[in-house]
C-alpha cells in the first residue's frame, strides 16, 4: 500500500534528523529534538524544545501530512528541502504537494497540485 510506504519514508526522515541534531545538542541538558507521528491522522513534525542558555527556543522544523494519498508538505525549514529527499527514496513528485505554497503557485512548481 502506497500510503504504508509513505507513512515509513516520513518517519525514516524525520527520525534520522532527530537523531543527528540530538547528538549535535547533547551539552543542553533542557533541549531537545522531538519527533510527533500521528499515524491515525498522518501528521508527522520535528520540533525543537527548550533553552539555549537563558533563550526559550521552540519551534516545527519538519510539518507533513498524508492526505488523498499524497504527502503535503506544511512547513519545511530544512536547507535541502525534505521533498527532495522523498524524491531520492521513490516518492513521485506528483505525490508530493509542497502545501506552504498558496494554491495558485503550486502550479508552477515540479511537484503536485491537489
């Protein structure tokens, strides 16, 4: 089942990135690199919490959804672009909405549209 795969490519991304930045941020004792999958609605996200020094950071790094059997694409604060790397692991990119772009503007991107 396509949407199987796809629910296993996200979380292999988003945990290997939780994994590399957590080893990264060892020396915080308050910070942390979260993964959230919820597979019954398929939301997936990579947030930041805690303190730097005397600085709350909190934040989503990584926001996606399946819907209709596609992968929409919420937020991406990631320099290389997560639709990218599901390209690289065999999502097509017409599966792929990139949902931070307004509607008429998807259109003029590589990827899906609806």
């Amino acid at each position: 089942m396509v949407v199987e795969q796809y629910r296993q490519y996200i979380q292999h991304i988003l945990s290997e990135r939780q994994q590399r930045s957590s080893r990264q941020k060892r020396n915080a004792e308050e910070y942390e690199v979260q993964t959230i999958f919820d597979e019954k609605q398929d939301h997936y996200q990579l947030l930041y919490v805690g303190w730097r020094g005397n600085k709350r950071d909190f934040g989503c790094v990584l926001h996606l959804d399946i819907k209709n059997g596609k992968i929409w694409i919420q937020h991406d604060g990631t320099e290389e672009g997560i639709a990218n790397c599901l390209v690289e692991m065999g999502v097509p990119k017409q599966d792929i909405l990139l949902a931070f772009h307004e509607p008429y503007i998807r259109q003029f991107t590589e990827f899906g549209t609806s």
